[in-house]
C-alpha cells in the first residue's frame, strides 16, 4: 500500500507541474492574441455552453464567483463578450460571448490544435489512453471525497 501511496504523491507532483506549465504555456502561446489563460478558459465555457450567469459559470469551474467576475471584466474590456439580461430565469444578468469572442476562440483552437498534432507524435496512444482513465478515475475520487466533506460541514452547521 505504502509504494502505492508513493506512485500517486508522484502522479500528484507530476500533474501539479503540469497544469502549471501548461498555463504558462498557454499565457506566451496567447499572448499575441491579447488573451491569458483565465480568459481562454472562461471563453471555452461561453462558447461550449452557451450564455451563463457569472454563479453558473463559478459552480462548474469550482472557483469562487469573484474571480469569474473578475475574468469577465477582462473580457468585456477587450469587447470579447456582452452581458444581457435573462428574461427566462429570475431576471438574472448573463454573459455572451460576442461574435468577436468566438472568432477568437477559433484562432486559439487553430493554434491549440499545431500544438497538440505536435505533441501526440511524442506518445503511443495506449499512453495517452492510460493516462486519461487513470486521471479520470482520480477526478470521480477527488469529486466523491468532497461531496462527502461538503456533506460532513453541512450537518455540522445544521
């Protein structure tokens, strides 16, 4: 169990670093484009789901609604996205991406897309295959651990 334990704290490491170069990454890959990668991201939600409330947005990121307002600042600076009003739900404001949104999110595909072409020569499929059931399976783990947190916090404060 104990070498176990020690493959996953370096599977942990190893995604950790990972997730920060990618950022990173990202940042210098879009940084032409004018777009960080808290950006690309919120922009990838808008153009996949289509027009949401900054809560919504916050809930299925897992981020607080103070940093998706604050993303949502930057993109309606850049004129990237536009608010309107939700007159199906209870009046509640939400955000669009605007067709120059999602132009930009075609560039940063076509350009995501180079990369990952690349990227996929470096390793055998059965790899890559291993690594997304593997990194999956840790997810539903993680997820069901916090629900039952969340669950334990909730009939403390009850």
């Amino acid at each position: 169990m104990k070498q176990a334990t020690t493959h996953l704290d370096s599977v942990v490491r190893a995604v950790r670093l990972c997730f920060h170069r990618l950022a990173s990454f990202a940042d210098e890959l879009h940084a032409d484009l004018g777009i960080n990668v808290q950006m690309r991201a919120l922009l990838e939600f808008l153009v996949e789901n289509g027009p949401s409330g900054s809560e919504q947005i916050a809930a299925a990121k897992d981020v607080p609604t103070h940093h998706v307002q604050r993303v949502v600042d930057l993109l309606l600076y850049e004129r990237l996205v536009d608010l309107r009003l939700d007159v199906d739900g209870e009046r509640a404001i939400e955000v669009v991406a605007n067709q120059a949104g999602r132009d930009l999110f075609v560039k940063i595909r076509m350009h995501e897309d180079q990369l990952l072409k690349h990227f996929a020569t470096h390793f055998p499929a059965s790899d890559l295959e291993t690594t997304f059931r593997t990194l999956s399976s840790l997810n539903q783990e993680l997820e069901a651990c916090a629900s039952a947190a969340r669950g334990r916090l909730s009939a403390k404060r009850s």
